[in-house]
C-alpha cells in the first residue's frame, strides 16, 4: 500500500510514511515540548512520561491509515491493479472513484474501533466519551478540520455508511498496518483516561507538524526502499530505526526548537536603567510569580511610558516561570508590527538564547525579504498563503520551512497583527495549530483597548483558550477602561478554571499580576510617571465647512477659520503641528486648505505634510518613514533649537506605535481614549529649554486643541463622518472637554477616571430636556450594536474550552450563516485592493506615472518574486463600496499566477488629466490619484 507518490521517484510506502511521521513527532515531544508540557499530557493520560511519549508518537503515525482505503490507492494505477485484481479487497461499486472522498475522514472512522479493539476505554454508545473515538477524531482532524462524532451503530457496519473504506481485505490490511506499527514503535501502554480541550490542541499541532516535516520530498527520496522490499518485521524495525535517527536533523533544519529567556535582571536586558512603571515591575513581579506561577499581567500606562520594555521584561519573568518556548508580540496594525519587529530582535538577542528564530506574520509580511537576495524569503512559492519575512543576517531570522503556508505561529519568536492569533478562534482551517503555536509562548498584546466589540470578543475567546493551556500572557494599554479591564483578565481566569469575577479596579499608571495556577489577582499597583504633565485642552465649538473648496472665503466660527487661527503660531515662528482627521477625505481636504491658508510653509520642503492609509504602499512608507525622521525622538544635537515651522496633517494612523513628537497637536472631536491618545504626540519627548518654540512654552503643559462640531449638547454629528465613531460617545466626550477647559488633564493621574467616567451609566443625569434624550437615545443604539457585535464573534466563533466537552468538531464547526467571507471580512473594514496602472502617451502601461516602471507581463508560473515585490509595493487599500459594481475586467492578469497577494487585487487603468492627476472610471464611481492618494466621486 503506498501512502506518497507526488514528486517521486517511486511511490513510498504508507507503512514508511506512518514510521517517519510518529519518528519526529517524537523528536518534537523531546526538543518542542516543556516539561510542564509533557507533564500534563501524560497525567492526563494515566500514562508514565516514558509510556505518554511512545503511545503518542504512536498516535501520530496513525495519522494517514485512511490511505489504505480504495479511493485512494485507486489514483496510483501501477500500484493499485495488483489489490484491483485480489478477490480479497472488496469495495462497493464506484468507491474507488470517490470524489468527495477524504483520507484523514477515514482514518477516524477506521481507528475508532481499531483503537477499542486494542483495549483503550470505550464510552459505550456515547462515543464522545470513548478515549479510543477522541483519539480517532484528533488524528481525523491533521489536515485542518475535525469530523463529526461518529454514532456506536457507525463504528460498528463502517463500511456499510462510509463506502471509501471497503471490505474484508481492506479493515484487514488497516488493522495489520495498525498491529505492525504499534508492535515497532512498542506501544502496548493503555492510556486510562482522554485528553482535556487545551492539551488536545497540543497534540493535534505536534501530529500535523509531525507529518508536513516528514512528508518534505528531501526527506523521503532519500529513504524510499529499493526493489523487494515488502515489509516484514525485520525491513520495518530497520525502517523504524533509520526514522529516529533522521528526525533530528529534520526538527533541527525546521528551527522548531525552544528559546529560553536567560537574562533575569533588567540591566542585562535592555541597555538603559528603568524608569518608574519598569522598576516596579522588575522589584515586585518576580516574587508574585515565584509565590503563584505564572499568569497574565496587565499594564497600564500613557504613551511613552516604556510599555514595551516593562512588557518584554515581564515576558521574560513569566516565561521562564512557566518553562515557555518563545513570545509572539500582537499589535493592531501592519506598520506597528513592522516597527516593533526590530524592538524584539534586538531584546531577543540581548536576553534570550537557545532557538531563537523570528518570525513577521501579517499579510504583507513577505515583502520585507522579497527581492533581497534571500532565497528563505522566496515570495513566489506556491504554499504563501500566510506568508512569513524576517531580516536577513541575523542570528534571530527565521529559516525557509518556516516561511511556508501556517507555519509562521510555530516559531519559537513571532511578532505580528492581531488577526494572525485570533483567527485561531475562529472555524478556519487549521485553527488548532494557531493555538498549538501560542500554547508554549508568552502572548503579549499591544494596545488592548484599540479592538471593537467584534475583536475584543475573540480576545476574550483566545484568552480563556490560553487560560486553560497555562500559556502567560502580558496585556498593555494606554486608555482601558475598568470594566474591560476586568473582562479581558476574567477570560483568562475562566479558562484556568476560576469562574467567580475577579473585580478588577486597574491604577493608571500600573500593573497588576493574575496567577493562572491559583486565580488570585493582586491588587492593582499604582506607580508613578516620569512624565507627570498637564494636558491643556482647548475646545474649539465649530461649524463643519471641510466639505467648502480650499479658495472658499473663511467663514466665521468655521473649522476652517479655527484651524488657520490654531496653525498662525506654527507658520510665524516655527515649530511642528499634528492635525487629525476623522476621515482620510477630510484630511485630503484639509491638506489642501493649510496649503492655501499657509502657501509658504507649503512652499518650503518638509513644511507640509499629509498621512493617510489611502496611499499606495509603497508611498505610505516612505511618508511614514519622512515623518519619524522629522517628527521622531531627537538626538542630542536636534534638541538644541526649535524644529523649523512643519505641519502633518493625517488620521487615525499616527494614534499607534508611531513614536512621533510634536510641539502642537489639534484634533477633530473623537472618543475621549483615541483624543488622548493622539495628545500623546504632544510633547511627547524632552527637547531642553531652547527644543521648542516660544509659544510652545511650559514644555511640560503640552496643548490639545479640539475641533468640536457638536457647538451644544444634542447636535448631531457631521454626515461626512458616517460610523466611523459612535455619535454618543461623541456627545459625551464633548461635554467632559467642556469641564476639561477649565483646569486640563492631569496625566497620568487624572486619566483613569476619564475613561471611565465616558462610559458610566449615570452620565446622562447631567443632561436635562431634548439633550438628555438624545444621548440615552444613543446609548441605546450603542449598547444594542455592541451586544449585537458581541453575539456575533461569540457565535462565528468556537466554543470556549470547558465546553469542548470530548468532541473536537466544536472547533470546526460553523453556524448556519457563518460564510468564509463574514470570518474574514469582520476582522477588518469593508476594504479592497487597487492597483493603479497609468497609462502613457505611446499606448503602454506602467505601474508608475513617470513611466519608468513597466507593468510585468507573467508567465507561465505567474510573477517571479521580484515582480511580484514590484507590484504589491504599489497596492493600495480603498473603500470596498468604490469596486462594487465594477466591470468583471479590473481583474489580475490570469499570466501573473494566483498568489495570495494577488487575490480579489483590482487594476485601475488611469488616464492624467493634468495637474499630476489621473483618472478613470470604475462601476458608479470616478476614482482619481495625485499627491494627495487616491479619492473617488
């Protein structure tokens, strides 16, 4: 029976194949598991560590007896007319082209009795408490989705309901393949009891690891038996051996191994002494940790407090507590990951040892390698589906097996989006090895409070997950408030099995530690801000003109007028501005009201600027990377005399891990938590006495100026804003900045209550008469769309793991109604993809409107590698209502290939018509691009 056929010489027996698969699997419980690890499994078990490691192993070359089954060994002719022709192989006529046939279904429906006639514990009629049926289901489940619990009456006449698996001579040869590995590998142990949810997941991702390392054509062609071999026990037992000897050197070309946090003092993990938050942390964390184990840490600090570091350091506390493998650091975006990536390189190298590959995982991650030169990063593979980068030349660089489709999540360090780990909670293909691969390693997530309800759920979701695995996790925030605060802590509690509330009261700046051994959660501690300040906010009430064309005259009490009035300072006497936008058209408009308010500071290089995400990437990166030049933390010499006058105008991309510091930061009116998060712009570094302008003085009394459109209480919000922030909220914040005026911020102090103090029930008791009843109005429509948000990721996703309860299609299953494109698409905006080719005076396109770039032709393999790099450098996202209603031809050419970066990518053919602007029509709108990035009408 042959069991690997594609790209080889000759086809490799099954039995071969089942051998090399349980060989590495336990390799992979030697280097890749902890000892808690294997602890756990093996009590779970009932099984000593030494019977657990070879009864599992066991398991894992199970994993493909459902290739010895009609169906499939019908598709190798050669090989399957000899059993065609044996009377003793019987199937049900048409098995044997069985399209809908899967040979991982197989192996649960065969092994189901195939394990309770060795002796494992059954569960009678109810199978889903049968260890011998778990165990079935788990290796059912090795390529991605787990099947169905089986009924007793199914077990017993298999063939009869599943007809793929044949008669007679085939249960026979399955069972023989099943004795013969079980007498190789020497896995006569019993396990007494099955495995909880969480170790289970563990399992699962070590069998599917097993089998893709040993199924790499490397690794086989050199093993394939030659001529006469037929499997006796002394041909297996040598096959068996050979098996154990190659799987180190498979496991250790993977970079599957385990980093270990080895620094314990802070002064040997970062090259600067600590500040407040920091040392508070390093006195009094590693005690709580030593007393309770480990847990999760949640800390709450303003931005620029050190967050990252005190995350790192306490990363480094609680992994080696619980004997962890690495760390993945989550952040919201592409470009903050991007950002932090070398932040952790640089940790990795100074504290950690042992395997320390590095992986950058999110969907454009592939291009910070593409071209370079680096065959690892090869972006053209055919299985990049999720595609893995990371720098070349250093010691910490991820290896090409783990660049390949879902493997990203496996390397000992990752650093990546937020939907990379949440997907993990979500019915996708493979989510159990996302979980695998956050089961051993620290989970730090940055900004905890930027995630709507949608995504906060799946947090939630994936902590209890995490909870239940005892994996630790850091959580840091800049404006959480306490009810999140206590709801992201208590999942994580729930799923280490402590279900009563915890009650959190977080301190601002502060920590606070929850054991996931005991359940107990210290006291939230208060430390103090080496940036203590006040936050001077300056509310401006204004009629909204944006939409009014940049030569418009000024209208009094305008947004216009105020913004020219708040920016005079800037232009006359120096110094830089940040202006924030609601909406990436508002700031496209806005830009070009500061340029015709202001033509000399226009005029003048770098004195102004525009930031949005509706650039093309390529673009937006080098924008992005000006501003951190111009706007970044100073050297020594840049700190001397005041910046020369510099204006940014953006949106809600400077909000987040952007490291940007200005003397002056004006904001349209947003959510209390996002207008203090963009104040933390203001000011943000020391510059010395003569580092800022004259009228940017107390340096330590920064200024938030607030273009508020909701004059009084109960006016709506503008049109032009649409749902980008709920109007509630709005209203809300509003009438906390009008009581602000009067004294400002104190930060960090006075933030807390704040940000609570936005969402309390009883806010609408300040209110009387027809304002009154509009905001209870629209905290009614809040509250409902949250609920609504809430429900929807609690029924898109899977279930919690208490509940799993046996039966591990409840991590596979999906709802009535919950489509491929909902689980996507509620992870992001309702975005698309464009392309802009340009097209020139000779008739040609290019992908560049000087016309010095050609668009690539493809071949027969699509795009090569740096083709490909060219062209997803120049995408950029857009409003998914521009495409709809396009014609059919914005397609990718079929000669540039299917690679995922490609996907639903639409071209845009634009035409200039002067000015530095092109133009074309798409569907119901006209969409055009110049220096400001692309708008539609």
């Amino acid at each position: 029976m042959w069991g690997k056929e594609s790209g080889l010489p000759r086809p490799y027996p099954v039995v071969c194949h089942l051998l090399d698969t349980g060989a590495v699997f336990q390799e992979l419980w030697d280097v890749v598991l902890s000892d808690e690890a294997r602890e756990a499994v093996s009590g779970a078990l009932g099984l000593t560590m030494v019977e657990a490691r070879t009864v599992v192993s066991f398991w894992a070359g199970l994993h493909d007896i459902g290739k010895i089954t009609p169906p499939f060994q019908a598709q190798v002719h050669a090989c399957y007319e000899p059993v065609r022709s044996d009377p003793t192989y019987v199937s049900a006529p048409g098995a044997e082209a069985e399209k809908s046939f899967r040979h991982e279904i197989a192996s649960h429906w065969s092994l189901s009795e195939l394990f309770e006639a060795a002796g494992y514990p059954g569960g009678g009629r109810l199978l889903r408490k049968s260890v011998g049926h778990q165990v079935a289901q788990l290796l059912g489940g090795h390529h991605g989705l787990f099947g169905s619990v089986l009924q007793a009456k199914q077990v017993a006449q298999a063939a009869a309901y599943n007809p793929g698996l044949g008669t007679e001579g085939w249960a026979d040869q399955r069972r023989a393949h099943f004795d013969e590995l079980r007498r190789a590998m020497g896995a006569y142990a019993v396990p007494l009891s099955g495995l909880p949810a969480g170790l289970a997941v563990v399992v699962t991702g070590l069998v599917v690891v097993s089998d893709w390392l040993a199924s790499q054509t490397s690794a086989i062609v050199a093993r394939i038996p030659g001529p006469g071999w037929s499997g006796t026990a002394a041909e297996v037992d040598a096959h068996w051996q050979a098996a154990v000897k190659a799987a180190p050197r498979l496991v250790r070309a993977a970079r599957l191994g385990r980093a270990r946090f080895s620094a314990e003092e802070f002064g040997a993990m970062f090259p600067f002494a600590p500040n407040s938050l920091q040392r508070d942390i390093a006195e009094h964390l590693p005690e709580m940790v030593g007393k309770h184990g480990a847990g999760l840490v949640l800390v709450t600090a303003p931005t620029g407090d050190g967050k990252t570091e005190a995350a790192l350091f306490a990363a480094s506390v609680l992994g080696r507590a619980a004997g962890a493998r690495g760390l993945y650091f989550a952040l919201p975006t592409m470009g903050t990951a991007d950002a932090m990536l070398p932040r952790v390189e640089a940790f990795a190298a100074r504290a950690m040892s042992g395997e320390r590959a590095l992986t950058l995982l999110h969907s454009m991650a592939w291009l910070s390698s593409a071209g370079s030169g680096n065959e690892a990063a090869s972006a053209d593979s055919p299985d990049r589906e999720d595609p893995v980068s990371a720098g070349r030349g250093t010691a910490v660089e991820a290896d090409a097996w783990l660049r390949g489709l879902r493997r990203g999540l496996l390397a000992a360090l990752g650093v990546g989006t937020i939907d990379q780990v949440l997907s993990a909670v979500l019915p996708l293909r493979y989510n159990t090895l996302r979980l695998f691969g956050l089961s051993d390693k620290v989970f730090v997530v940055d900004e905890a409070h930027a995630y709507g309800p949608w995504m906060h759920q799946l947090l939630l979701r994936l902590l209890e997950w995490l909870g239940a695995m005892a994996a630790p996790v850091v959580l840091l925030s800049a404006t959480l408030t306490g009810r999140s605060a206590g709801s992201l802590v208590d999942a994580y509690r729930r799923g280490a099995g402590f279900s009563e509330p915890s009650r959190v009261v977080p301190r601002y700046p502060g920590w606070l530690f929850a054991s996931g051994a005991s359940g107990e959660v210290s006291a939230a501690r208060s430390t103090a801000s080496n940036r203590a300040r006040t936050l001077r906010v300056s509310r401006r009430p204004v009629l909204w003109d944006t939409a009014e064309p940049a030569g418009a005259p000024v209208q009094e009490g305008g947004r216009r007028a105020a913004l020219r009035e708040v920016l005079a300072p800037v232009a006359a006497e120096g110094g830089t501005a940040l202006v924030c936008c609601t909406t990436v058209a508002e700031a496209q408009q806005t830009y070009r009201d500061v340029q015709a308010a202001f033509p000399a500071l226009a005029a003048r290089p770098g004195g102004l600027r525009l930031l949005h995400s509706r650039f093309p990437a390529d673009v937006r990166a080098s924008i992005t990377a000006d501003c951190e030049s111009a706007y970044g933390k100073p050297s020594h010499c840049d700190a001397i005399t005041a910046r020369p006058a510099s204006v940014l105008v953006a949106t809600q991309v400077v909000e987040q891990s952007l490291d940007l510091d200005f003397d002056l930061v004006v904001s349209d009116l947003g959510p209390l938590a996002q207008l203090l998060q963009r104040a933390g712009r203001g000011r943000r570094h020391e510059r010395g006495p003569h580092g800022r302008p004259g009228w940017a003085l107390p340096e330590d009394e920064p200024e938030l100026v607030v273009l508020d459109p909701l004059t009084t209480p109960g006016d709506s919000v503008p049109r032009s804003w649409g749902t980008v922030y709920d109007a509630g909220l709005l209203m809300r914040t509003s009438l906390i900045l009008k009581e602000c005026a009067l004294e400002g911020i104190a930060v960090p102090g006075g933030v807390q209550r704040l940000v609570d103090e936005v969402y309390e029930d009883s806010f609408v008791d300040r209110l009387e008469g027809a304002a009154l009843e509009e905001l209870a109005r629209l905290d009614e429509e809040r509250l409902a769309e949250e609920a609504a948000e809430r429900h929807l990721a609690a029924w898109a996703g899977i279930c919690a793991p208490a509940d799993v309860k046996g039966d591990l299609s409840k991590l596979s299953l999906r709802e009535a109604g919950v489509t491929e494109n909902l689980l996507s698409t509620r992870l992001g905006a309702d975005t698309g993809r464009v392309l802009c080719l340009y097209e020139q005076a000779d008739g040609t396109a290019t992908l560049d409107p000087d016309g010095g770039v050609p668009v690539p032709v493809g071949g027969r393999h699509g795009l090569g590698a740096v083709e490909l790099a060219v062209v997803a450098r120049r995408v950029a996202p857009v409003p998914g209502r521009w495409l709809r209603g396009g014609d059919s031809g914005g397609g990718v050419p079929d000669r540039w290939g299917s690679h995922p970066s490609l996907r639903d990518l639409v071209l845009l053919h634009m035409r200039p018509v002067g000015d530095g602007v092109w133009r074309c029509h798409h569907g119901r709108y006209v969409i055009s691009i110049s220096g400001v990035g692309l708008e539609a009408e």
